[in-house]
C-alpha cells in the first residue's frame, strides 16, 4: 500500500498566513500594502503559481536595495515569507537533492558536470532562458542515465530529483515568460519547454513531433515567423 510520508521534502510550510499579516502591518506605506494585498496575497489564495516567485523576488530586491528605508522587521518578515514561498514550491529541496546526488555520483558518474552546472548558474545572475537551458540538458542528462538503473533506492532518488526539476522549470518559464526577448529566443524557449514535456512522458509522441517543427521555424526569417 502507498502510505503517507511525513518526511521534509514531502511537506510544505504554507505562506498564506504570512504574507497576510505582512499586507496589514502598519510599518509600510499604504501603496506597497496595497501592492502586496492585490500582487500576492490575493493572487495566492486565488491560484498560486510559480509566477508568484518571480513577483515575490522582485519586490524582495526592492525593499532590500541600498536606498529602501523600510524598517527592519517588515524586511526580515518578507524574506522569511520568500523562504517559505520557494520551499512551497520545491524550489529548495530541489538543491539539497540535487547535491546529494552529487556526493554520490549518481545516477552515473558522467552526470557530476551537468549537475555542477546547473546549480552553478541556479546561483548566479544568468538569464532564466540559460538556467533553463542547463535544466533541460540535466533531465535530458537524468532520462538517459534512468534507462540503467534498476528498481531502488538509487531510482527513487533520481527520479524525486527529476519531478522537482520539473516543477522548477514552471519557475524558470514564469520568469522567461515576463521578459521581452527576441522571437530567436522566444521560439526556442518553446523549444526547450516542449523538450521537457517529452521528458515528462507528457503526449511524448505528439511533443516529439512538434519539437523539430520549433528547432525549423526558429530558424526561419524573424518577419516570416512574425507573420506566421
């Protein structure tokens, strides 16, 4: 039977509270509580998405930037309630476990420099569209080194380890998606994506088929593919 686990990487803490009582504090401007209300509060309780992390970071780089006069408290509230926003969304376990995996030189000893480098440029201010890129090299990395595994704790964890890199492409997507890029790069961020869905086991037939269609038509001229 499949039984509950109340391990730490199966449960979340929930920032609803939180970002609730940030909203009505009475150190902070009435504009920003009004932004936080409309921007987060509400939109979590409604349909809480990845997007809300991309929301919550640029307003944690506002608040804490060399100029912003807040007070101490509501900055250290809201980086707690960043915190638990990205554990809510697997955004930390996803490290741990992908560290672990490389203490351990799994799923194969070749996956130790595409783990490296994808937590390397999880880390650092790269564009999303090449955290993105490093991320589906890692599951393409990850769905070839399963192939050899057999059924065990090894599996389990690569496996784990892939889900979370899954849910954390819907992260890296949101941010892509709230940035102007070039239809280049635009088409082959569709590229990628659809890359991962086949990863997923998502329509893999029909997301194979799609996927050369992109890799073509973003090779194409920019105004014949605006056109299209």
């Amino acid at each position: 039977p499949l039984l509950p686990s109340y391990r730490s990487q199966f449960t979340a803490s929930v920032p609803l509270t939180r970002i609730r009582d940030i909203a009505h504090r009475n150190d902070i401007p009435h504009e920003l509580k009004q932004e936080i209300k409309h921007t987060l509060q509400n939109k979590l309780h409604r349909s809480a998405g990845p997007e809300d992390l991309v929301t919550t970071e640029n307003l944690l780089n506002r608040i804490t930037a060399p100029e912003a006069q807040y007070s101490g408290g509501f900055v250290s509230e809201f980086q707690i309630f960043y915190r638990e926003l990205r554990e809510f969304f697997n955004a930390t376990d996803l490290d741990e476990n992908l560290k672990e995996l490389m203490e351990k030189r799994e799923p194969r000893k070749s996956s130790f420099p595409v783990l490296k480098e994808f937590l390397d440029l999880k880390r650092a201010e790269v564009k999303e569209i090449v955290q993105f890129e490093a991320l589906v090299n890692l599951r393409r990395e990850i769905s070839d080194a399963m192939k050899e595994l057999e059924p065990g704790e090894v599996m389990q964890r690569v496996r784990l380890a892939d889900v979370q890199l899954e849910k954390f492409s819907f992260v890296l997507l949101a941010g892509i998606n709230n940035t102007t890029l070039k239809w280049a790069t635009t088409l082959h961020a569709m590229s990628l994506a659809m890359e991962s869905i086949k990863l997923s086991g998502i329509q893999s037939v029909e997301a194979g088929s799609i996927l050369p269609e992109l890799k073509h038509v973003s090779k194409s001229d920019p105004l014949r593919v605006k056109a299209s």
